[in-house]
C-alpha cells in the first residue's frame, strides 16, 4: 500500500512561547496562527513558519505545569526538539498496521490535536530513539 505523508511540523519543547519564538522572529519566521492551549495535554502551542505558511512549520510547546509530557520533558532533557509529526490520511488504519506490526505505540486511537487535528503518538523504542507524532487534518 503506497501511503501518503508528510512531515507537517518539528515540535520543540520551551519554557515560554515567546521567549521561544525570539530566535526564529529574528531568522525570519513568523507566528502562523493564534497560540492554542490543549488541555488535554498540558500544553499551550505557538505554530511558526515561513511567510507561505505552508508545512513543515515549528511548533513551540510550552507546558502548562510541570507534571505534564512536555513539563517532564523540560525537567529531564530542557528545551529543545521533543518531536516529529507526520501528516497521513488515515489514522486509525496506520495506527491498526502499526500495532500489528509490533510498534510499540503510546495512543492507540487518536486524541484530540491542536487546528482541530487527530493526533497519535509512537513510542520513541520503535522509532530509534524519536518520538513521532501521527496526525490527520478532519
């Protein structure tokens, strides 16, 4: 089966969206978007690119406390990439093909994502060491 993907965004853990954003407002890019909390996840997201906007983007992630996924990350590792998504047409069946196949995955069935995506993730032990992130646009 010949899949269609792409990778849509780098995500990078930081300890405040606009502290994080310094570097990349001087290199150029700029803020596509309105920042977005999820809840969910413990996390308030800022979305950066090219003045096209189109992927792949950045996508800064800032913990809304400290025992959350990206709080713990910060308090292991600190700042920096946390992970990589991947845009696919079909979730639920990749994620099915995925498990069958023996990866190991940490959601099973899509959680809500931040533009109004589903989202998954894959467990870093199948991926070489790289959290990646499946997501599909509804």
């Amino acid at each position: 089966m010949v899949r269609k993907v792409r990778l849509d965004h780098i995500g990078i853990a930081v300890n405040d969206l606009d502290a994080g954003s310094e570097f990349w407002r001087i290199l150029g890019l700029s803020q596509s978007g309105d920042d977005e909390s999820n809840q969910e996840q413990g996390v308030n997201i800022r979305f950066i690119g090219t003045s096209g906007g189109k992927p792949p983007k950045l996508e800064l992630l800032e913990p809304t406390g400290e025992d959350t996924p990206i709080g713990r990350f910060i308090s292991r590792r600190g700042e920096g990439v946390q992970q990589l998504a991947f845009e696919v047409d079909d979730l639920e069946s990749l994620l099915a093909e995925l498990s069958a196949a023996g990866v190991a995955l940490i959601d099973e069935t899509p959680q809500s994502g931040a533009a109004g995506t589903r989202i998954a993730f894959v467990h870093p032990k199948s991926t070489g060491g790289v959290l990646v992130e499946l997501l599909e646009r509804e």
